[in-house]
C-alpha cells in the first residue's frame, strides 16, 4: 500500500512550478504590450509639438519677466539678462539704447521686479521656430523715496528658435477690452 501511495504521489503535478510559469508568461505579455504603448507615445508627433510649445512658453514667460525686472543698482547685470533673453530686431533696440537707458534708470534709481501671473502660446510653428506668446504679469516699481506701484499688463510676445533656444524677438502691450463700439 505504501508503494502504491508513494507512485501516486510522485506522478501528481506541482501547482507551484506551473503557477510560477502562468505568472511569468502573464508578466512578459504585460511587460510587452506597456513597453510597445511607451514607444508610440513617446515618438507621437502630438507630444513633440507639446512639448515645443511647454518650451517656448516657459521661455517666453521667462524673457517678459526678465524684460519686466531691472534694478538701478544692479544695471549691467539686468542689461545683460535684457540682451541674453532677445533676438533680432528687439535685441538690436536694446543693444543701441542700452547706455542712454541705463543713464535714465539710474538717475531715477528705481527698481522693477515682475511677477508672471499667467501665460499662453497663442500660435507655435515648430518647423520655422517662430512662437507668440501672451503673458500677464504684474510689474512692481520701487521708487527711491521707497514708494511702491503695482501695475497688471498683458504682453504679446514674439519668440524665435535660435542656436536651439528660444528668444524673444518682439514685445508689446496687449490690447485690453472688448471691441471698440460705435
């Protein structure tokens, strides 16, 4: 009887082993179909443009700020962030008048600091490297007699990819308000 327990129990299929191979078979088919769903997303066109855009928002967001802040104190430091931020034309204007500005800002002895409070790409040709973009900020302007002004504005915003980066080539104020009525 013993030997006829033991033959039966020797031919008797082990649950862990095949359990083990279930497991490993349903792991790899998971690891395969979550590995080919990665690789679609990450070479989908949709997510590169996103992510063109994400770029030149933050950069965008960046320069207006950076155009927005200059401290009297400070002046080739801020000057030198003015022309690191813009390209072009823009670039031009602020390289040609930067003496002259400076003299004003520092006799007035202000400075400006600015805070983004929101922004948007408006349009993005990721192909020719050409953005705009629109930035709502408030500018602070401390007087030297320590007066304070806040002033809220919406720029627009041109940016041109250039040596992979994108600058600023054009800023100016946003209109503000519906249509004109008449």
């Amino acid at each position: 009887m013993k030997r006829a327990v033991r033959a039966l129990t020797a031919h008797r299929p082990r649950p862990l082993p095949s359990l083990v191979l279930v497991l490993t078979l349903v792991a790899g088919g998971f690891a395969a179909w979550t590995g080919q769903d990665w690789y679609r997303a990450a070479h989908d066109d949709r997510a590169a443009y996103a992510a063109q855009r994400d770029e030149a928002l933050a950069a965008g967001e960046q320069a207006v700020q950076n155009l927005n802040t200059l401290d009297h104190r400070d002046l080739k430091q801020g000057l030198d962030l003015w022309e690191s931020s813009t390209t072009g034309e823009l670039h031009e204007q602020l390289s040609s008048g930067r003496a002259e500005f400076a003299e004003q800002v520092k006799e007035a002895k202000t400075v400006t600091t600015a805070r983004v409070l929101s922004g948007a790409v408006t349009e993005l040709d990721d192909r020719a490297g050409r953005a705009r973009v629109l930035i709502a900020l408030r500018v602070t302007v401390r007087a030297s007699d320590g007066a304070k002004t806040d002033k809220d504005s919406r720029m627009l915003g041109e940016l041109t990819r250039t040596g992979g980066r994108w600058k600023l080539s054009a800023l100016g104020q946003a209109p503000v308000g519906g249509a004109p009525t008449g």
